[in-house]
C-alpha cells in the first residue's frame, strides 16, 4: 500500500499584544489540500482560502476563544514529526 506525503502540522496562536502570541493549539493532519491548484486564483490565494477554512473547522471544534489568531502550515511529509517545511501562515479573526 502506498504512502502519501501529505502530512502537515498546523499551529494555531493567538494574540495577546502587539507581537505577543500565544501558541495554543497544535493538529497534525494528513491532507493534501494545499497541494491542489484552483482555476482563477493564485497559488497564494488558494493557500489563504483552504488554510482559512480548516482553521476556521478546528477552532470551532475545539471551542477556541474569539480574537486574532495566527495560523502557520508545516509541511512535515510521511514522519509527522516536528521539523519540516514551512508552507505559510495567515492571519485571521475568529468569533465563536
């Protein structure tokens, strides 16, 4: 059976002050979502637009308090380990 290289480790921090942040929330996920191209939007674009969305299911998920959060995607391919490749991060706000 093969084995894909999707893995990816997603951070969540929050903002507590001006480049005060608090890393609250770690997910480890196996997706291969930001790989894909969308017809009509940059590559960049398409990061924003799916990173916004899964962060916005795992924060609701786990009942994360409203504020500004900063989200970072790492690449960490089949290990899940903890290095890897920074793919990008988005900042965002999030109401529950």
């Amino acid at each position: 059976m093969p084995q894909w290289d999707y893995w990816h480790r997603i951070e969540y921090r929050r903002e507590l002050a001006k480049d005060r942040y608090a890393h609250e929330y770690t997910e480890v996920v196996e997706d291969e979502g930001w790989t894909h191209k969308r017809k009509g939007v940059t590559r960049e674009e398409w990061f924003v637009f799916y990173t916004r969305g899964c962060a916005e299911d795992f924060l609701r998920r786990v009942g994360a308090r409203s504020g500004t959060w900063v989200v970072a995607v790492w690449r960490t391919g089949i290990s899940g380990g903890t290095k890897g490749q920074l793919s990008g991060s988005i900042r965002m706000k999030w109401t529950r």
